[in-house]
C-alpha cells in the first residue's frame, strides 16, 4: 500500500492530509498527518470504520475523522 496525499475542504476549512499505511500485530493502521497534525487511524469495529486511536484523537474534528476515514476505506479493502 501507498502513501496517500487528499485535499478536504470541510465548513469552509481546507485540510491537507497525508496518510502513510503500516502494519501492527498483522493489522494494518495508518499515520495520518492534516494541517501539521499527527494521528493512528485503525479499524474500530465498533464504529464499523476507521477511527482515529492516539491520545489527542479527541481533538479531530468529527466530520474531519468522518471523512478521512471514508477515503481511506474508499481506496483500500479494510
């Protein structure tokens, strides 16, 4: 898997974001990098999506995590 470079513009607000995949305990997660953000997205099976797991996940903005987790899961089999 690829480096993944996206554009969002959310509420007026333009994000550029940086996902970088890797693998943990055979799961794959990804470094996900907005605005000179860093955050670990993984799969939250109990959201059914890709969410976002580091200590400072509740600064994301929820229709930010929304949407990046839905490009990540758009582009790739989760």
């Amino acid at each position: 898997m690829a480096e993944q470079r996206f554009e969002v513009l959310l509420d007026g607000v333009p994000y550029s974001v940086t996902a970088s995949p890797f693998e943990f305990n055979t799961e794959t997660r990804y470094k996900v990098q907005y605005n000179g953000n860093e955050h670990i997205f993984t799969w939250d099976s109990s959201l059914g999506r890709l969410a976002s797991i580091d200590d400072d996940a509740g600064i994301i903005p929820d229709n930010l995590e929304l949407e990046i987790a839905r490009k990540l899961q758009s582009s790739t089999r989760v």
